[in-house]
C-alpha cells in the first residue's frame, strides 16, 4: 500500500510540475488528467471527418510504439525528471 501512495503523490506532483511548466501541449492525451487512448481516437476521427467533408486528402500513420517504453534508460529518464525539479530523494531507489 505505500507503494500505491508514492506512485500517487509522485503521479500528482509530476502532473503539476507539467502543467506549470506547460510541457505537455492541449492535444497531448496520454498520461494527461482527463484524456486517454479514448479521447485521443475521438479527436483523430473528428479532425478525419472534418477534412473528408471538406474534400481534403487525409494521410494516416500507425505507429506502434508499446515496446518503446520498455527500453528507456532509467539514468537518462532520471535526468529528465530532475531537469522537470523532481528531487533526488524521490528518483533514488
């Protein structure tokens, strides 16, 4: 259960640091309070219907980018956070 509490308390203080920062832009869905792979397929599709209405072309890519997490370095994602003014206590262990 602390754990659950830490990754709470680290969630909600990385969520705020972001937003002051603005860091993320407005169309950012993943890991974005309130937005998910959900809200992110409804604004593709409506920004599709919308240029197919107008009688535009529309170019799609797929990327499938699940594994890529799996291979990020802990030192350059810890630099990273520390650059983002998370402390060295939180990132340690």
């Amino acid at each position: 259960m602390p754990s659950k509490i830490m990754k709470q308390i680290l969630q909600e203080d990385m969520s705020k640091r972001r937003e002051d920062r603005e860091v993320i832009r407005d169309n950012q869905h993943g890991f974005t309070k309130g937005k998910s792979h959900l809200t992110n397929l409804v604004a593709f599709y409506n920004g599709v219907a919308v240029s197919v209405n107008k009688g535009r072309d529309k170019d799609v890519t797929y990327l499938d980018l699940c594994k890529a997490f799996d291979t990020v370095s802990y030192s350059i994602l810890a630099t990273k956070l520390r650059d983002m003014g998370l402390t060295d206590g939180l990132l340690d262990g």
